[in-house]
C-alpha cells in the first residue's frame, strides 16, 4: 500500500462529499449503471478525485464501454491510481483507487479496446470533470493593465 500524500477525516468527508460520494469513496460503493454525471459526458478535459483533487484519467483515453459507467484505456499516469485484489461479491476483480488519497474509484477489467486493452471502469461519484475550457481558463496569465 502507497503511503497517502492526501489523508481526511471523515467528519470533513461527509459534511463535503454527497452521501453517494461518500458511499462510493469512503465505502467502496458502486453507484446504479447509467446514472452518473459523467458517464455519457463526451466533453473534453480532465476527470480528477472527487476527494483529492489529484488528476486520475484524461477525456483523450475515455471511451463508449456500454456498460453505464465512465470508462477509460489509461489513467493520466501510472502513478496516479493504484490496484489491488477485490475478492468482495463472490468474484475476483481488481479495484482502482487514487494513489494521492486512497479513494475508491472502481474497477480495471482486461476486456477494454487497443492500445491497453483495459477498461478502467469508474464510479462517476468518485470523478470531478474538469471541462478543457476551464483548465485553459486557470492557466491564462492575468492581462497587464
């Protein structure tokens, strides 16, 4: 286990988070498939921790799974999430969680397209979008007067 750069207390979680936010984070919940914000968001831009803030999948790697919930080839970096063994359900899949806070985010499946053949499959209420314009917005130096 990665030792967490970004650590809050839950009295902080809940008063911020939604109660499915938290559910899905915090609990390593799953919300209902094709209910999420951003899972038919084909916007472009960045999708980072709704816990942390820390940048975890980029709008270029998202991709059409059919399956009703955001899903990706890649994180931005192999740094940004990290995976273990999820045996919960009766089955073995590979849990995805933010490396920076440990925030679940869902699960990494081998049945993704080319290049990875992954498909990072996550909860909505784990991700904040981030819409291109508004990171080109905050990266724009301010006009001399």
């Amino acid at each position: 286990m990665t030792e967490r750069t970004a650590t809050f207390a839950e009295e902080e979680l809940r008063e911020r988070l939604t109660p499915m936010q938290f559910h899905v984070t915090q609990e390593a919940g799953t919300e209902r498939p094709f209910t999420g914000e951003t899972w038919d968001n084909h916007e472009a831009g960045a999708y980072r921790c709704v816990v942390c803030d820390a940048e975890l999948f980029s709008s270029d790697t998202k991709f059409e799974s059919g399956s009703g919930w955001p899903s990706f080839t890649e994180p931005v970096d192999g740094g940004a999430v990290e995976t273990e063994s999820d045996r919960s359900l009766g089955m073995i899949r590979t849990e995805v969680m933010c490396r920076s806070c440990g925030a679940h985010l869902g699960h990494v499946f081998p049945d993704g397209p080319r290049p990875t053949g992954d498909r990072f499959c996550m909860n909505s209420a784990s991700l904040c979008f981030i819409s291109a314009d508004d990171e080109d917005a905050t990266d724009t130096p301010p006009i001399a007067g």
